[in-house]
C-alpha cells in the first residue's frame, strides 16, 4: 500500500501556489525624504527565478503523474488524477510563458511602451496623453511612514497602498487604453504609475 509522505506533498503544494514575480528595471533617484521613482522604468518577468518556478512546478506535477500510474497502476481514479495533474502542468506553462518572454511595459524617454501577451504591441508617445485613471482594490497592506502619491502629494499612511488592478489612458483624439496591471506587484504598479505621470507631466483633478 502507497501512502504519500507528507514533506513532498507539502513541497509540492507550495512549488504550486507560487507565482511568477515582476522585475524592475530603474531604481528610484534621491534618497530619504528626496526619493522619488525614476523617470524611465521598465518591468518584466525574464528572469532565472520565474523560469525555474514556472518549468519546475510544472515537472513536479508530471512526476506526480508518473508516480501515480507506478504507484496505483491503471485503477480508473488513478488515471484521471494523473491525466488531470499532466493536463495542468501543461496549462500552466501555456498559461505564463508568454508573459515570461513577452511582458514588457517600458516608461521610456520617447513614449510609453505596452507589451502585453496576448495584446499587440502598442507604443504612445507622450505628448499624445490626455488623461490617466486608476482602477481597482481600495487597499494593500504596507508598513508605516509616510509617501508621496501618484501626483506628487504628501500623505501619511499607516497600513495603506494602492492596488490598482487596471490603468485606463486616454489619448488626445479620444482612443482609450486599458491597461491589466494584476501581474504585477503593488509597488511596481505603484512605480510605474508614478514613473508614467511624471513622463506624461499629468496633474491631478480635483
């Protein structure tokens, strides 16, 4: 009789519930009460980190296949949990691979550069903004201290920062774009959004 170890399981389970992590390109200028994001910002997931969590939770789970049909042979359950874990190793990787090598969003010197799978390139110039929302959950939980919003202001906070799910920009003939900002973390949404006000010399509305 086969009985699954509880130290691989646990392995397992966490190797599968990670996520792929956004990188930054642009450090933020100044230090202190000075800092403040850098004017041209890149973020990705090209990196070791997310290629070895996104292939290896997927091999973890056709190992898990295999190990299933030595274990219990061909019994009909058996089959179908193997069949099922094979099937969403495969999704995964078909899932996130094209944000691994793709997903490029640049506040760049000449415009805005959107490259986001399984959208078409797109590529705005700065002089072409008109207008820049925020959308999403109210709140995150941070640290304490004190920071400067999305237009330049002052606020104290002590357990709060922006999770902005989506960013809409409006451009002067009236096109819109939507923006999908749920894979990244919130401070590099934060980051970007400041980075792209500043390039775009957008003010806030009253």
């Amino acid at each position: 009789m086969y009985v699954l170890r509880p130290l691989p399981v646990i392995w397992l389970l966490l190797l599968l519930s990670g996520c792929m992590v956004s990188e930054q390109i642009g450090e933020p200028i100044g230090r202190g009460r000075h800092l403040r994001p850098s004017e041209d910002v890149t973020i990705h997931f090209d990196t070791q980190f997310n290629r070895i969590l996104l292939f290896g939770r997927s091999a973890a789970l056709v190992g898990l296949a295999f190990w299933i049909f030595s274990a219990f042979g061909k019994k009909p359950i058996a089959i179908l949990v193997a069949v099922g874990a094979g099937g969403f190793a495969g999704w995964l990787v078909i899932n996130d691979y094209p944000a691994l090598t793709d997903y490029h969003i640049e506040v760049a010197p000449s415009g805005l550069v959107l490259i986001i799978p399984p959208e078409p390139e797109i590529r705005i110039p700065w002089e072409s903004i008109e207008t820049m929302e925020l959308a999403g959950y109210e709140w995150a939980s941070v640290g304490g201290g004190t920071r400067l919003t999305p237009f330049g202001h002052q606020r104290v906070v002590g357990v709060e920062l922006p999770d902005w799910e989506t960013m809409d920009i409006t451009l002067t003939g009236g096109q819109k774009h939507t923006i999908n900002l749920k894979r990244l973390s919130v401070e590099h949404r934060q980051i970007f959004s400041n980075a792209l006000i500043k390039r775009a010399g957008l003010v806030e509305e009253k």
